[in-house]
C-alpha cells in the first residue's frame, strides 16, 4: 500500500514538472515558429501552427543586418572574459580558502551586491582617456567585473570541500604550493570548474549594458546587434526571431559541451589525476 501510494506521488510530481516544462517552453516555441514563419504570417491572429518554412528571417538578420559579426565578437569577448575569469578566480580562491583570507571574500561578496551599472559612468570615462572604447581588450576587461566575482564566490566552496592532507602529500613529495595547487586542486574541482565557466559564458554572453556603453561599430556584440532589428516605426518580428534563434546557438553549445566535461568530472574526477 505504501509503495503505491509512493509511485503515485512519483507520478504525480513528474506530471507537474512535465507541465511546467511546457509552460516554460511556449515562448521558445513560439519564437522558434517565428524564426521560420513568411513575414506575412507572423502577426496573424490566431498564429498559424502549419505553414511552409522559410530561411529568409535567417538570411535578413545575416546579409542586412550582419548579425554573424555581432555573434563572432560575443565569442571573442565572452570567452575571453570566461577563461581569465576562471583563471583569477581560481587563483583567489584558492588564496581565500588555503590562507583565511576572509576579508577578502567579504570584499568581494561586497562587489557582487553592489550593481555594476553604477559603474559605468566612471569607466566610460576612463575607457575614453586610455582609448579602450571599442576594443576587444576594453570590453573583455570590462566583463571581467561579472566572472571573476562570480568564479571566486563559487569554486571557493569547492576548494574547501578538498581535504588538505592531499596538497600536503604533494608538498612532501617536493611540490611547490603553486605545483599542488595546478596538479592536485584543479584536477579535482573540474567539475566547479565547468559549473562555472557555463555560469561565467552564460553572464558574459547575455550582458547588454557594457556593451552599450563601450563598445561602437568593430566590437557590436550579439545582444546590442539584436537590439537593431527595433526601429522606431516598426519592429522586424521575423529577423528578431531568428536573431534570438542564431543567438542560442553558440551559448547552446558551449552548455553542451561543458555539461559532457562536468558529468566526466564528476565520474573521473577526485584522485582520477589531470
């Protein structure tokens, strides 16, 4: 009897969660339809679920508005600010975790509750007294205020769930602190490692305010692109769509392969080595 009644409520909490997957799936969907849908179907009331499929949205966003630029440039700046983000923030929080720096964590915990946009004035200025508006260099530090904070908040927990009596084999076996933090710590939080860099990537890619203010014409990222299928007299419905659609699918795959790396690192991690 108690076993039915467990299967029962095992059923019952898939079907709730089955229906809030679709809910939240209906606006992808829908604009996923969009994507694909002639320009004189996108507005019909009621939508029309059966139609022929075009690619013009997707040649629009590409040939008129160059959006394959914008995404190239949201790769560069993104990955760059991921990569150095997990790098500093490995680094500090190793330092915070191994040698108490909780004055350190404090500050930076400190930096995450305050919103960078209030920043942004400042920076600007700077930016354009050291001649970084619209360049790579510019924007990628720039990001660099949402992945380091991030990274150190989120792989220090890791660290600490390391025992230390691994990095002190390693130091009796003639490593340096620095040679037990690159052969025995990051071997083993790689699973915190692609957790974060997904966080980081996902942060990065999405952020619109900095390159709003920073970047011109060389450095425009997928974000700001997509903001120019909105003009003030009317708004490209069916470029917009497949510009969401193009937009998903970098970030898409880099969650992808990240998820492979953190499921590997889960199973071979620990004491499995580099």
């Amino acid at each position: 009897m108690k076993k039915t009644l467990l299967v029962r409520k095992q059923i019952l909490w898939h079907l709730i969660m089955l229906g809030i997957s679709i809910i939240f799936s209906i606006p992808f969907l829908y604009t996923l339809l969009n994507a694909f849908k002639p320009i004189r179907l996108i507005q019909t009331y009621p939508p029309i679920l059966f139609f022929e499929p075009t690619l013009r949205n997707f040649i629009t966003a590409i040939t008129k508005y160059h959006l394959h630029v914008n995404i190239l440039n949201s790769l560069i700046i993104s990955s760059g600010a991921t990569v150095i983000g997990l790098w500093v923030g490995a680094l500090s929080a190793y330092a915070i975790s191994r040698f108490n720096q909780r004055g350190v964590a404090f500050f930076i915990l400190t930096v995450m509750m305050i919103p960078y946009m209030v920043c942004l004035l400042p920076i600007y200025i700077i930016y354009m007294k050291l001649g970084l508006v619209d360049t790579f260099i510019g924007l990628i530090v720039a990001h660099l205020i949402i992945t380091v904070p991030q990274s150190v908040w989120i792989l220090t927990g890791f660290i600490e769930g390391v025992p230390r009596a691994f990095e002190q084999a390693a130091l009796v076996d003639g490593c340096s602190s620095f040679g037990a933090f690159w052969r025995i710590i990051l071997p083993i939080i790689r699973p915190g490692l692609a957790a974060t860099a997904i966080i980081s990537f996902t942060l990065s890619w999405n952020n619109f305010n900095l390159a709003l203010i920073l970047s011109r014409v060389k450095t425009t990222t997928a974000p700001l692109g997509v903001y120019h299928f909105v003009s003030y007299e009317s708004i490209d419905w069916g470029g917009l769509s497949a510009a969401v659609i193009l937009l998903m699918i970098p970030a898409l795959f880099f969650v992808i392969a990240s998820e492979k790396h953190l499921v590997g690192g889960l199973i071979h991690g620990g004491l499995g080595g580099t």
